[in-house]
C-alpha cells in the first residue's frame, strides 16, 4: 500500500512539473510580445499628449463648455412646449328636471375629458440679462480652450524634462561605468606591483576599496535609469514593463535670449494671463447680470389647446399675448447679489495682476537658470581634458614607482568629477531652454 502511495505521489509531482513547464512555455511569447519601444523627444511628447488623463480631461471639460454655451443661449431663442392629458371623473353630478312628460335626469358633467395643445414664448427684453448668460457662456468656452492649451505645454514641459531626465541618469550610468573600469585597472596594477614586490601590500587594499565603491556608485546608477524611466512611462500611460529606449541628441545649440523681449512675449502668449483676463471678463459680466435681475422682463406668449366639448365650452381655444414682470421687493436679495458680485470682480483683478507678476518673475528666473547652464556647461570641456591628463599623469607616475595609489585614486575621482558635471551641465542646459520656452509661451526656435 505504501509503494502504490509513492508511486502516486511520484506520478503528481511529474504531473505537476509538466504543467509548469507548460505553462511557463506558454508565457514565453507573452513575453516576446513586448517589443522595444524606441522614443525621440518628439515621439515622446506627441504620445505623452494623446495618453495623458489630464489633457483628456481638459478637453472633456471644452466639450462641455460648449454645452453649457448652447443652454445659456437657449432663454433668447423662440420655445414651444407640448402639453396634453387625458382624465377619468366620478361621480357625474345629475340633476332631476320636470318636463310634461315627467321628471328626465340630465348630467351636469361627463366621466371623462380630455385636451392636447401647445404653448410658445418669445423673450423680447430681458434688461441685459440673456446676453450676460450667453457672454459668461461663450467666456467660460474660451477659458476652457485656453487650459487645454496650457494643459498641453505643461505635460509637453513635463514629457521634455523626464526624456531629458532619462538621457541624463543613462550618461551617468555610463560615468560610473568607467569609473568602475578604471578602478579596476588601477586594482589590477597594484595587484601586478604587490605580487612583484614593487609595491606595499597597503596599495593593494586601498585598490580593492575603490573598486568596491564604485561598484556601488554603478548600482546606484542603474537603479536611477530604472526609476526614471518608470515614471516616463508613467507619463506616457505605457505598462511598466514596456522595454523602452530613448535616443537623445546632446548636440546643444547655445542660445542667448533678450529677457526684457522674453518678458514682453510672455506677457502675450502665456495662457494663465489670458485666462486671468478672461475670469475678470466673465466677473465684469456678472456684475451686469446680478443687475439684470432687477429690470424689466417682458415677453410674447401665445397656446392653443384642443380640448372636449361641453355645454360649457368649445371644443379648442387659443390666447396670445404680452407677459411682463418686475421685481419689486426681494428683501434686498438682488442688492446683495450685485454687492458680492462686485466684490468678486475686485478679487479676481487683483489675482490678474498677480498672476502678471508671476509670470514676469518666472521668465526672469528661467532666464537666470539658462544662463547659470551655459556657464557651467562652457567650463566642463576643459575640464575634463585636464582630469584626464592628470589620470594619465598619476598612473605613470605609479608604475615608475615615484607615486603613490592615493594620487591615482584622487586624480581618477576628479576625472569622474569633471565627466559627472559635463553630463549634468549638458542636461541641465536642454531643461533650463525647454523651461524658458515654457514661461515664454512659445517654441525654442521662436525665443527671441
């Protein structure tokens, strides 16, 4: 019994086994199927604004901008409504008449009626009111169409930054790579020197420290790219894990923008100044309607009805007309409307001239921010050249035995020093100009 056991078990656990190779068989082209995505700056900007949920959902919110613009305009437009019913009475009310052929009983009702018609109107003043409904309408559209836009350059700002972002923590990857590399011939020839006794057994531990911390530095790294790229794909609403690769374009054109002109075209081209102007249109608007409120309303009116006959009534009637109305007394309702909408209309142009302010103070800082970029970025060439000779210099020293590890170690971190600060000074410069043309409010090529 306990062999046929063990012989079933032994049967499950193979049983098993296959299915598993099976089914990780059957994973393998699910993982083929995802292909390496390569990215340029542009293809990622274009899929950042087709993919993001914030650019959809400003776009929705046009859409129904444009809705709410149809229903404002509706109270000036001729309308006609249809109303019909049909209705069981009881009881009917009789009454007993004499005639000379005696008492008859006649119905003072029916059991039954029933009527159909149409109604109309026509707004024909309104005391400014209908056209405040549909300017508020119409600038709330606009408003709409201008954060779509702004929408738009902050996730294309936003797509340019981690790209370049990207680009960058690859470069100091491949930085610490070379370091390691260097590290590893610096350990390579203090093991040669110890073992030929040329060197002291001191020079070989301090060569295998440094190896071992730049072999963190690259972990570091690589965990850097990892991240970043991940919150790419993030932004381009990919599956995390989508293998993409972005080719960057380090070539930077250096240019040197006016920023008083800058300042200028900010001033009319960023979309948060055109929206500020346009909240204190529609805050100017209220205040006309918050007046409108207490003027004249008049209008035309006119119904036909068809109905059932009675001794009473014929079968249809019909009206038309004027309808006129005025508030008279509102317990103050309509004045304290108007006083808030004023006060709001205060507020909102100050916020206009604030956020003016801050535009200004933005295009100045993103200038400033530039600048500090080419600065930086002028110096690294030639420092870099320099620490590479230095490296160069240390190494010979060593191996004719006049220097020391210490020297080669220092010199190869300045070597490393100077190339980590090339690659950021070369990113931060791509950031510093695509941030410029952010607070302009125009493309790069169109700075002035």
């Amino acid at each position: 019994m306990g062999n046929k056991l063990g012989i079933q078990v032994s049967c499950l656990t193979v049983l098993i086994t296959l299915v598993g190779c099976a089914g990780a068989a059957a994973n393998e082209p699910a993982k083929e199927q995802q292909q390496l995505l390569i990215l340029t700056l542009d293809d990622a900007i274009q899929m950042a604004l087709e993919r993001n949920y914030a650019v959809q959902v400003a776009e929705a919110q046009v859409r129904e901008a444009e809705a709410a613009y149809g229903q404002a305009a509706a109270p000036n437009r001729f309308q006609m409504n249809f109303e019909g019913a049909y209705l069981r009475l009881g009881p009917v009310t009789s009454l007993e008449v004499p005639t000379p052929t005696g008492p008859e009983t006649m119905e003072l009702g029916t059991d039954q009626t029933w009527n159909y018609g149409a109604s109309a109107y026509k707004s024909l003043y309104s005391a400014g009111r209908n056209q405040s409904l549909r300017a508020l309408a119409r600038l709330g559209l606009s408003t709409a169409e201008l954060n779509v836009a702004s929408q738009r350059h902050q996730i294309a700002l936003a797509a340019t930054e981690l790209f370049y972002a990207v680009s960058q923590t690859e470069g100091l990857l491949a930085v610490a790579q070379q370091d390691e590399e260097r590290a590893q011939e610096q350990l390579r020839v203090a093991t040669a020197r110890v073992k030929a006794g040329a060197a002291p057994q001191f020079d070989l531990l301090r060569a295998e420290v440094a190896a071992a911390n730049v072999h963190q530095s690259v972990i570091s790294a690589q965990t850097a790219v990892e991240t970043v790229n991940n919150r790419l794909k993030n932004l381009l609403a990919l599956d995390v894990a989508q293998p993409i690769e972005i080719q960057p374009h380090e070539e930077v054109a250096r240019i040197s923008p006016d920023p008083y002109a800058c300042r200028q075209l900010a001033l009319q081209q960023r979309e948060e100044i055109k929206i500020a102007r346009q909240q204190v249109a529609m805050a100017e608007q209220s205040v006309r309607l918050a007046r409108a409120t207490r003027g004249l309303n008049l209008g035309a009116v006119g119904s036909y009805t068809r109905q059932k006959a009675s001794g009473f009534a014929d079968d249809y009637s019909w009206s038309l007309g004027v309808q006129a109305s005025k508030p008279i007394l509102d317990g103050g309702s309509s004045r304290s409307q108007q006083r808030q909408a004023e006060e709001q209309l205060k507020q909102v142009r100050l916020f206009a001239q604030q956020i003016t302010e801050l535009v200004a103070l933005d295009v100045w800082q993103a200038v400033l921010a530039l600048e500090e970029a080419q600065a930086k970025l002028a110096s690294t060439d030639k420092t870099i050249e320099q620490a590479e000779e230095g490296l160069r210099l240390a190494q010979l020293r060593y191996k004719a035995g006049v220097g020391t590890t210490l020297e080669i170690t220092d010199a190869r971190t300045a070597l490393t020093v100077a190339e980590t600060n090339h690659v950021n000074a070369i990113y931060s410069y791509q950031i510093a100009e695509a941030r410029l043309a952010r607070a302009v409010g125009v493309p790069t090529a169109e700075l002035p």
